[in-house]
C-alpha cells in the first residue's frame, strides 16, 4: 500500500511538472542588433498562454544589461512614447505579441554592443511562478517599421 502510494504521488507530480512546463509558448525571440556606443536594445517575441487562466509576464531578466524592463508604446500628443510598465498580461488561450512600437522587454545600460547573429540569453518571469529560459538571436530589425503600427 505504501509503495503504491508513493508510485502515485511522484506520478502525480511529473505530470504537474510536465503540465507547468507547457504553460508557455515562446516564438520567434530576437533582440534588436545596435551599432556601437548604442545604450539601449530591445527583445521582441510572441508569447502564447496554452492554459485556460489568464496570466501576466511581470518581469525579465538578462545579463546583457544593467537593467532590463518591460515597456510599452503609447501615443502621447501625436508622439509614440515608451512606457515602463508593471506587467503584460496573457488572456488565456492567447497569444500577446511584444513588437517594435508596442510591448518589448527593454535593455537599459547595455554591457557591450549586441551584434547580429550571436545569441541572447533572457529569463521570463511570470504571474503564476514559471520561468521561463529563452535564447534570442539578435537581428538587425529597422525601426522605422514602428510608426506603421
Ligand atoms: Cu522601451
């Protein structure tokens, strides 16, 4: 009895392991390449929430830079301004798509320029505890895509 106990028990717990593990989708990470003496960058990817609560991305982490935010574009008098903000939230069974001219993890303070086609590591965190461990490639993305948005 107690050996089948336990069978169900570490069962049980590989399967909300697994379950976790899959609460997340990131697609198509890439973090905007800079030219030299360039302070800030920017991540951009699709993230979709496979369950059926919704959930927020509240922060990021990276060791590329001294610090690393999560921002947003508004329009403020006709201009497009970014914005910190404290979270982005995930609808359940949804996808946000964090862009250029709208929400992006932000990299302030960069430690050296970020040349295309080396890898970024970056680590998402979100509402419901799960962290998430992605490596981006850096891109040369034009940033005057931003203002057809
Ligand atoms: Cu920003």
């Amino acid at each position: 009895m107690k050996l089948l106990t336990s069978l169900f028990l570490s069962s049980t717990l590989l399967i909300s392991t697994l379950a976790n593990a899959a609460t997340f989708t990131i697609e198509d990470a890439h973090v905007r390449a800079t030219p030299p003496h360039s302070q800030n960058s920017a991540a951009f990817m699709k993230i979709h929430n496979n369950s059926d609560m919704s959930r927020k991305l509240v922060s990021a982490s990276s060791d590329i830079a001294e610090r690393v935010e999560l921002h947003n574009h508004i329009m403020s008098e006709g201009m497009m301004k970014m914005r910190q903000v404290d979270e982005i939230n995930i609808d359940a069974n949804a996808s946000v798509e964090l862009r250029p001219g709208s929400f992006h993890v932000m990299f302030i303070g960069l430690n050296a320029p970020l040349v295309a086609g080396e890898m970024v590591k970056l680590k998402l965190y979100f509402n419901n505890g799960d962290e998430v461990i992605i490596d981006a490639p850096i891109k040369k993305i034009n940033m005057k895509k931003k203002h057809n948005h």
